[in-house]
C-alpha cells in the first residue's frame, strides 16, 4: 500500500512450496497461490541464485516486473495464459478446491514437472480473480564452480544480532563448524520437500572449497576441534544417481531407489571418502563427524565397503542416525522407502563392524506415526518392534501435512497421486495421539492412550506380566492414575548415551539422545533450515 510502484518479489522455503494452489493444514483447506494472497509480483522459487540475479539485471534494465515473464525458477501472474506444446494447464482453482480427485491429478502433475530437463510450464487458472498463475520449469542444477562461489560469499556465519537479546541460538555451535557439501536427494520420500524445493539432481562443491571453509573454521576461537558435519540433504549423496541425469534429466517414470535400486545407479562413495580423509588431515582438526543423515538402502549396496568401514571408525559420535521411519512394508511403501528387511541389513552389518573394530556405538533410528496408509494395527506392530529391540525413544515424528509433498496429497485427498488408489488416513487428532503414544508405550502418561488402543485392536495379548506383554493390567479398585504411576516407567537405561537392558551388543540400538523440551512433539518435515538437512 505505501510503495504501490515498488516490485515485490518473494521466496524462500514458504513460499516455494506455496507457490501453485496447496492444501494447508493449518486452515484445513485449499488455499491459493501464495503470490496472489501475498501481493507480490513475482516468486523466485528454489534455492534461486541464478533467478535472483536474473530478476534484478532485468529490473535494471528498465524491464517492468509484470515483464518478467521468461525466467526460469520463477512463478508469475498474467490475464493471458501462455500455450504451446511446452505448457502443461492445470484445472482452475474453482475445481480443485471442491474435487479431491482433481486436486490429486494437478498435485502429481507439478511433482512430475519439477525436473528442470523435462518441466512444462504449468498454467493454474483463478476464473475468479480473472487471472492465471504460471510456473516457469526450475533452474538448472548449478556446476560445481557455481556450488563454490555461492559459499564463498561474505557470510556472517551467526545468527542475527537480534537475537542477542534472548540469550542467542544454543543450536548454533552445531551448525557455524558443519560443512554443506551438497544440495538436492534422488531419495524422493513422499513425506519430504525437497524435491519440490531443490529436485532431485544432486549439486555438489568441490574439496578445496569445502577444506578452504574448514581452515577458516579451525582459527575461530570457538572452534574446539571437532567438525560436527559434513553433508547436506542425504550427506553420502555426492553425485547425481547417473549419467544421463546431467543431460537429460531424472526419469519421470521412476525413482531411483524406491522400490529397488535402479540398475542405472552408480553407488560410489569414492569421492566422499576422499574428502573425508582430507578434512580428518587438517591441523586442529580432532574429529569430523557425519551427522546430516544418510541413505542406508544406498549405503548396503555399495560393494565397495572402504565408506562403511571409515564411518564406522571415524565418523561416528557414539550414536549413528538413521531413518527407517518405519517396519510395516505396506505403510513404507507409501513412504517412498525400502523394505523393512533392507533396515536389518544394514543394522546387521553395522553391528558386524562395530564388533570387529571392538567399538561401542549405537543406531539412533527416527521413527514416525500417524503416515498416509498407517493403521493402528501397523502402530502396534511398530510398538512391538521397539520392544524387542529394548528401546524407546525420546521423540517420535508425528506426520503434519506439509505444502509440496507427496503424503500431504495422500493426507487431503485420501488417494495416493501415482496411482490415484483409496489408501487409510489417520485424521482425528485422537487417532493420531493413539498411535504416537504406541512408539512411547514405557512412558506413564502414555499409559491410558496404549491400553486403549490394544483395545481397540483386540491385542489383549500385550497386557499382562509376560515378556512379550507391553503393559501390565490394571488392578481393581485402584485409580488408573495411580497405576499409570507405577507401571510402565522408563527403564534407567532411557538416560543420554546409555545402552538399552536388551542391547549391550556393540552396534545395537541405543536410546534417542534427548533433544529440547519438545520431545514427543510434532514437528513439520518441510526442509527449512540450512540446505534442507533432514532425516534419511
């Protein structure tokens, strides 16, 4: 309103995952294009180095913003829709906010369009506001000399000043001596955003980049010796899945890992191993730890085992964490993840290692609830997978819808959009309790939630005094609160960094690590902290 002249461009995470019609849970509805509740004129969607750049050189050349219409990485607002054979339309706006089926139908076609080889440019009409949304195809992945330059910038590498004033951001020191060595994941998980944010092609920069940022490390005054990271979305990722990715794009038809391997992959951690070693090499420099997550499924099947091996010896801080998600085929399936029998490959390998290098270090597994597609009966089968294994974690990722992913289309609509097939979704906030308390069915709060889902299930077989029984029955005439306060504590092992009653073995799982007071809360899976680290 104050400067009606002035271009406004937007980006960032929000507003790439909003950038065409999304559902949001928040509001439990439709909702439209960001760019037009927002305002702006333009999105710059993605990480947008090369359209950011682009827009400003146009906007100095005179060109008006409503112009703007030829860059790629960018969302913009017309009264004219562009056609031809490399546009792809959309149904309006008006039909996908009264049909889950259509909605569904659009959704898959923006996620099979997010290729920067292969995409349309997508056309999303708002009769109502007489106006038509469009998506110019991504940005090309950027080389690796780009990769360089763009870390290479004068950044503050601290939080705002602003901050100062809370008592500054503990999580920092985690993040100022970790290293980005990539962008983008061919894992393609259904819950996760990136491929809509940075795709699926894998950008990587080069090692005298990265060691140049970790000598800069090394002379900070609060730099203690250890580099806490070396990654990025996937950190064992440091190359495209193949060849041909580079020319022509990644398959629209196909994932790379999901549901096997592709025969095309090129498992190689060759380079990543290299650059380990030199950064382990450089003075003051005591540890270099891998803590951004890796792929396991991709890891099992590299023959080569020399990563394996120096992860093990080198690269570990006690504790491994991996993302199995779950141990139910079905609900993983729905997950974009591998079977469960592949999780046990590389748990018996890992505990193989540890034992040979006589070692001690545990598997920290991230585990979520409440997924498209999981039932009760899957959480129960979840529950009883943690107790054979002699573990409870500290957090448990409830799955919350958000914009941009395959499971938030599965969540809204009720279908999955690859196949368009019915599939269970647990909706009520109740459901939903029930079944993140099954992955936490040791803790005495939790109690009333577990017996009744056992009900529910009819698993009466899990209450009791047995070794297999999860709880233990309730005594009559004694107030269930009482009860919840005598059984089923956590056990002494549930501390930091000590090994589970049924897991002394080296290798074996261990408890979660506690993580902030916001243990057992939901937390949204959209990538928006530095480079999009999350779970694999």
């Amino acid at each position: 309103r104050t400067f009606k002249k002035t271009p406004i461009i937007i980006g960032g995470i929000e507003a790439s995952l909003r950038r065409l019609a999304h559902y949001d849970y928040w509001s439990d509805k439709m909702k439209r294009s960001v760019l037009l509740d927002s305002g702006a004129d333009i999105i710059s969607y993605g990480m947008g180095e090369r359209s950011i750049v682009e827009i400003a050189e146009a906007l100095r050349s005179g060109i008006p913003v409503q112009e703007l219409t030829f860059i790629r990485g960018t969302v913009y607002k017309t009264h004219i829709a562009p056609d031809g054979d490399d546009v792809l339309h959309l149904p309006g706006f008006d039909k996908i906010s009264t049909s889950k089926e259509l909605y569904a139908k659009s959704f898959y076609n923006q996620y099979l369009n997010t290729d920067p080889f292969t995409a349309k440019t997508l056309v999303e009409p708002y009769p109502d506001d007489h106006l038509f949304v469009v998506q110019n195809p991504p940005q090309m992945p950027l080389s690796t000399e780009e990769m360089d330059d763009t870390y290479a910038l004068p950044y503050t590498r601290t939080y705002h000043p602003d901050y100062e004033a809370f008592g500054g951001i503990p999580a920092i020191e985690e993040v100022k001596f970790s290293l980005a060595s990539c962008r983008g994941c061919f894992g393609a998980c259904s819950f996760c955003a990136l491929t809509f944010h940075q795709g699926r092609i894998i950008q990587s920069r080069s090692h005298e980049s990265l060691l140049e940022e970790a000598k800069k490390m090394t002379e900070d005054p609060d730099f203690k010796g250890y580099i806490h990271d070396v990654g990025g979305p996937t950190a064992n990722f440091r190359k495209p899945a193949c060849k041909k990715q580079m020319k022509v794009g990644v398959c629209k038809n196909r994932q790379c890992l999901f549901p096997e391997p592709c025969p095309n992959m090129e498992i190689d951690h060759t380079d990543y191993v290299s650059l380990l070693r030199k950064l382990r090499a450089l003075p003051k420099v005591k540890k270099v730890f891998v803590r951004s997550g890796i792929r396991f499924d991709y890891l099992i099947n590299d023959k080569d085992e020399t990563f394996f091996r120096e992860l093990v010896k080198y690269h570990v801080s006690g504790q491994l964490k991996v993302a199995p998600e779950h141990i139910s085929d079905g609900v993983l399936r729905m997950m974009g993840k591998p079977q469960n029998s592949v999780y046990r490959r590389f748990v018996k390998r890992y505990k193989e290692l540890n034992e040979e290098m006589h070692l001690n270090q545990y598997l920290v597994p991230y585990l979520m609830s409440s997924h498209p597609g999981s039932t009760l009966q899957d959480a129960v089968k979840l529950a009883e997978y943690l107790r054979d294994l002699g573990y409870m974690p500290e957090q448990v990722q409830d799955f919350y819808p958000t914009p941009g992913t395959l499971a938030t289309g599965m969540y809204y609509t009720g279908l999955d959009p690859r196949t368009m097939k019915p599939i269970y979704v647990p909706k009520t906030p109740h459901e939903k309790e029930l079944q993140r308390a099954l992955l936490q069915w040791k803790r005495p709060e939790k109690r009333r939630l577990v017996l009744e889902a056992l009900h529910r299930e009819g698993r009466e077989d899990l209450i009791g005094y047995g070794p297999d029984c999860l709880l233990r029955p309730n005594r009559p005439g004694k107030p269930e609160a009482a009860q919840a306060a005598k059984s089923g504590k956590p056990g002494k092992t549930q501390g930091r960094g000590k090994a589970p009653a049924k897991s002394q073995g080296r290798g074996q799982h261990a408890p979660a690590p506690q993580r902030g007071k916001s243990a057992g809360k939901p937390t949204s899976r959209s990538p928006g902290k530095a480079q999009g680290k999350r779970r694999k």
